[in-house]
C-alpha cells in the first residue's frame, strides 16, 4: 500500500526544507569561518591600548577605532560564540 498524494507531497516538501536549511547552515559556517581567518582592513601593524577590565564592547570599539575591525558586533559576536569572551 502506498501513502497517499498529500502525504508524499508533504513529505518531499520537508525533505527538501531540511536539505535547504543543511546547506544554508553549511554556507553560513564555511563564510564565518573565512572571515574569522582573514586578516583586518588595515594593511600594516596596528598597536592599540585595551586597559585591564575594558569591557568587549569597549574592546570592539578601540580596535574599530584602531582600524583592526571594520564591524565591531561581528566581532563582539564571534568573541561570544567562541566561548573566549
């Protein structure tokens, strides 16, 4: 016995949703992961002074400042899921 029209229809439709959403998660990763090895923006040595107890936003912002990061909530983000903030 075979399912039914809908229930085939249905199934292919979250197959194909799950495979989506797998490569989405994949692409997402693959790009993160390029952008946290890639060096900053600024083409030389940059020295930039992070008091003891600057908070991470205080951090983001001096290296934006600094011209180490161009985008300090990508940076506050990655430094966050890393576990290593």
């Amino acid at each position: 016995m075979t399912g039914s029209p809908t229930v085939s229809r249905v199934c292919i439709i979250i197959a194909c949703g799950l495979a989506i959403l797998a490569l989405s998660g994949a692409a997402t990763w693959h790009w993160t992961q390029t952008w946290l090895d890639a060096p900053g923006p600024h083409q030389t040595e940059i020295i930039a002074d992070l008091p003891r107890g600057t908070s991470l936003a205080g951090i983001a912002a001096r290296l934006q400042d600094a011209g180490a990061i161009e985008r300090p909530i990508l940076f506050r983000a990655a430094a966050m899921l890393s576990g290593k903030a």
